[in-house]
C-alpha cells in the first residue's frame, strides 16, 4: 500500500513539473506551428510563459477572419515602432487595468467607449485641458470620476 501511494505521488509530481515546463513545439497544432514556423528552431528554450503565451496568440490567429488577421499585423507592426520606454508604460497600464474589478474595467471601457464617440472638438478640448492640469489636479478629478455616479447622453 506504501508503495503504491509512494508511486502515485511520484507520478503526481512527474506530471506537475511536466505542466510547469509548459507547452513544447511538438505539443503544438498543425496550424499553430505554421502561425510559429519563425520560433521552430528556439521554441523549446524559450521560457515556459512565453510559450504558452505565443501559443494561445497563434490559436488566436487561427481563429480569425482574414480581416481580423490584417488588423492584427497593422496593430503588431505599430507596436513594434513604439520605443521601448511606450511599450513598458502600455505594459504597466495593462497590468494595472487586469488588476482591477470587472465593474472598474467596464466603467473605464464605457468612458472610452463616450470619449471616441465625442465631436472631434471636444475630445481637442478635453485633451488640451487634462494636459494643462497638475498631477494634483489630475488625480482629484480621477477620484472624483471614480466616485460619481455615470452620466449619460452629453458630448
């Protein structure tokens, strides 16, 4: 009976660092792989997260409308332009935006959502008037919006 639960448990923990390594080229689809033909040669050495990542975004592609593809390499190359610098900070505030409650991300997305949906006018003058305020000044009016009920229906 020892024994058993001592190779039970060995097997439990093969399993657990197999999952920790995380996925392998071979592990991939078909179409995976085409979507990675680039990462072939190093796929296997990279970290375990970068693999899992590049291979839920290949799976993602996949997926997608040739339309959708198009838009995908457009936003991928603009990213690839950003200075190292933007991309962090995009990073962070990413991080950040994760981090938040689901009712704090909608309301975010809805205030986005009203903010493309302005006058061009009045996105000009609401841009011009938080970039004249202070960091004090900034960060008063963001507990104030956080605090506040939605107004909808004003431009």
């Amino acid at each position: 009976m020892k024994a058993r639960l001592i190779v039970a448990i060995s097997v439990l923990l093969l399993c657990g660092a197999a999952v920790a390594d995380g996925i392998t080229w071979a592990d991939l689809s078909d179409e995976q792989r085409v979507v990675l033909k680039q990462f072939e040669d190093r796929f296997d050495s990279m970290p375990a997260e970068r693999r899992d990542r590049l291979s839920r975004g290949a799976e993602r592609y996949s997926a997608m409308t040739p339309e959708q593809r198009e838009q995908a390499l457009t936003r991928f190359r603009q990213w690839r332009e950003l200075s190292d610098e933007r991309r962090d900070l995009i990073r962070e505030r990413a991080e950040i935006f994760r981090d938040l409650s689901p009712e704090e991300q909608q309301r975010i997305r809805d205030n986005y959502r009203r903010f493309k949906e302005m006058k061009r006018e009045r996105r000009e003058m609401l841009r011009d008037r938080y970039q004249r305020m202070t960091p004090e000044q900034r960060q008063r009016m963001r507990d104030r919006l956080r605090t506040r009920p939605v107004r909808r229906g004003r431009d």
